[in-house]
C-alpha cells in the first residue's frame, strides 16, 4: 500500500481479530494496538459477567481507538475493534477519517468453535448471539474489505493483505 493506512480490524468475537491484527501489522510493516486493551475495566467486568455492552459503554471505548487511530494518521498502524454497528464505524471515521475496515467473516458454527478453544479472554460464548445481531456489515459507501475466517491465519492474513492492495488500487485509479 503506497500511503501508510490506520486499518481497523473488525467482526464479532472469535473471528480472529487479535491473531489477524498483529500479523497484518507485522505484513504492513505498522505498529498493532489491542482494541481490547482500550476498554474501561467496568466493560471487562461486564462482558466477563456474561453482559453484552449497549452504546453507552461503547462510546468511550470507541473514542479512545479513534484517539489512537487519529494519532497514527499518515503513520499506519492495526487497530482491532469489533465496530459492529455503522455508528461505531461512523463515530471511528469521525476521529480518524482514513480509517479503512477489514472486516473478518465467518459462519457462525466456525467462529462458535473458534470461541470455544480460546484461553483466557472475557468474551464468553453467550454473548456471541448478541454480536451477530447487533453486526451491522461494511456498506459500499464505506471504505474497507470483507475477508473470510477459514483458514490459517497466515491465509487470511494473505487475503486480508491482497484485498487492502486491490482496494487502494481501486481507489487510486477512480481518483485518477
């Protein structure tokens, strides 16, 4: 990608955006930032409680990845973020308005499984039901790609990357 890019890293939980965040840094040469580690304890005592978040809890959370992602502007960097809803890529996008998305795919039955092994995180299984219905996709007015789960995570880190080049490709030759 010829201009360093903030690419958020977004789906619901289990997708793989923390395995798929640091090795797409690592293959755009960026530094990554752990969505997670933006939240305020009281969403982690939440969600660890079984309680999925509502927009009030995400506000904060999301300011502060924006905060982040407006810091890096012309810099690059990964961000991961689950910015289910439109609004929540909207209030990002309002931060840091080159932000492109790469949204990780999946069926549900994978990602369950994908959930189901995962050591130590606070995000419990009962709350996957609540990310599919509050996901929202890209719309084709936003800026970003959609890039499906199976796989290694060096293959879809591949797709992941091949998709953000054909992306810029695209936006480059419609400027032109």
């Amino acid at each position: 990608m010829s201009t360093p890019h903030v690419v958020v890293v977004m789906g619901v939980a289990g997708t793989g955006k923390t395995t798929i965040g640091p090795l797409l840094a690592a293959r755009l040469g960026v530094p990554y930032a752990e969505g997670d580690d933006f939240h305020p304890p009281a969403n982690i005592a939440k969600m660890s409680a079984g309680v999925p978040l509502d927009d009030e809890d995400r506000w904060p959370w999301l300011d502060a990845i924006g905060a982040w992602a407006h810091e890096r502007a012309g810099l690059g960097g990964v961000v991961s973020s689950s910015a289910l809803k439109r609004a929540y890529r909207d209030r990002l996008r309002a931060a840091a308005p080159g932000v492109v998305f790469v949204h990780l795919t999946g069926g549900r039955g994978l990602i369950e499984e994908r959930m189901a092994h995962r050591q130590g995180h606070f995000m419990p299984t009962a709350l996957l039901d609540s990310q599919f219905a509050t996901l929202q996709p890209l719309e084709p007015d936003e800026r970003g790609v959609a890039v499906d789960v199976s796989g290694s995570p060096e293959d879809i880190t591949a797709r992941a990357v091949n998709a953000l080049r054909d992306l810029e490709r695209s936006s480059a030759r419609s400027s032109q």
